[in-house]
C-alpha cells in the first residue's frame, strides 16, 4: 500500500498590528525600561528589543528618543485619571488629593519620576524638542490648580489663585529632584501634603496670613 500523500501546510500569516496597537506596544515597553533602568540608561534598544523592532522602528513611530518620554508620560497622565469621572484631573479640593495621590503612585514608578525631572530640566534650553510640550504642561496645569483655589474661596483673587499654583507645582517639581537623589532622607507624599496644605492655608487666609518674613529688602 502506497503512502498517502501528504498535503503541504500552509502557512498562516498573523496579521500585522496596526500602528496604533504598536505605538501602544511601544509605550508600554519603553514605560517598563524607564521605570526599571531610568531615562538615562535605558535605551531605545531595550525598548525595540521588548516588541521585536528595530532602533530605527522606533524611531519610525516616535521619531526621538525624547519624543517618546514625552508620550510615556502623556500616558502616564492618561493612567492617572483613567477611574476618574469624566477621566479628567478633578476640581476643587479633589484635585489637591489627586495631587497627594500622584506623588504616591510616583514613589512606585521612579524610572519614569526621573525622565520627567531630565526633560523639564533640560526643556529650559533652547530649541529643545519638549520644550514647548513642557511649557504648555505648565500652563494647563496652573490654570486647572488657579480654578481649584478659587472653587475653594471665590473671594480669592485670579492672581493670588495663579501664585498659589505656581508655587504648587514648583514644590511638587522640586520634591521630586530631592526625592530622587535622596528617598530615604524625602517622604514624597507627606512632604506633598505639607507642601499644598501650607500654600492653601496662606492663599485662603489671605490678608490674614501670618507674614514671618516680613517685606524683605532688596539685597
């Protein structure tokens, strides 16, 4: 009896993802290798190598290694705010603890803390490629933090809500750069707390605020 013949397999191709779930993939990887090794030291590389790219298709979907950390961390701000009503940063005294929240979760994803800290401090250069992401990070921001301010008190001047925001945000910014060079001498999310809670009370309390330094003279 003659062996049948054997049909030839055929090779069923998977289909290609499209760009969106690669760009996706990529986020997702290049999140993992900032978090575990840091901006500076993770690589486009270990990134392309996680999805099965090349460098230079990651540079196809983001086109800068700092194109893509400004991406991580647009997704990072979507994560932020995904279980939130209307996915969006909330108002009033809400968004103060969403504040306090951030720089919980932030203690758990330090890679990414630190990309952050490098690019905000090298956007001040000029011409940097986020330089104009940053900026309008900063204005958005503030803008959201004045109207919380005043949500609290309306009686509160825009320009004092718009001091107290700024002031907000350079704290935040500015415990994260102790935070990173010293976590164990920097509680984020205490020193956070502390941090807004002192701006609110000298905002809300207005003309009323104990004033320990006084006017301070020109040097």
């Amino acid at each position: 009896m003659e062996d049948e013949a054997v049909a030839p397999r055929r090779t069923v191709r998977r289909p290609r993802p499209s760009t969106a779930e690669r760009r996706a993939e990529i986020l997702r990887a290049a999140a993992r290798t900032f978090a575990a090794k840091g901006y500076r030291t993770g690589s486009l590389a270990d990134v392309a190598e996680q999805v099965g790219m090349t460098h230079a298709g990651v540079l196809h979907h983001f086109g800068s290694k700092e194109q893509l950390l400004v991406a991580v961390l647009e997704h990072r701000d979507r994560e932020d705010v995904r279980d939130l009503e209307g996915q969006h940063i909330p108002g009033g005294l809400e968004l103060f603890r969403h504040l306090v929240r951030t720089a919980r979760a932030n203690t758990r994803r330090r890679g990414i803390v630190q990309g952050y800290s490098v690019l905000v401090g090298e956007s001040v250069t000029a011409e940097h490629p986020a330089r104009d992401w940053v900026t309008h990070r900063f204005t958005v921001l503030r803008g959201e933090i004045a109207d919380a301010v005043q949500a609290l008190d309306a009686r509160v001047p825009r320009d004092a809500a718009e001091r107290a925001a700024s002031a907000v945000i350079g704290v935040m910014d500015g415990l994260q750069v102790q935070w990173l060079l010293d976590d164990d001498a920097v509680d984020l999310p205490d020193a956070t707390a502390f941090a807004i809670e002192a701006v609110l009370a000298a905002t809300l309390a207005g003309a009323a605020a104990p004033r320990p330094l006084g006017d301070v003279p020109d040097a």
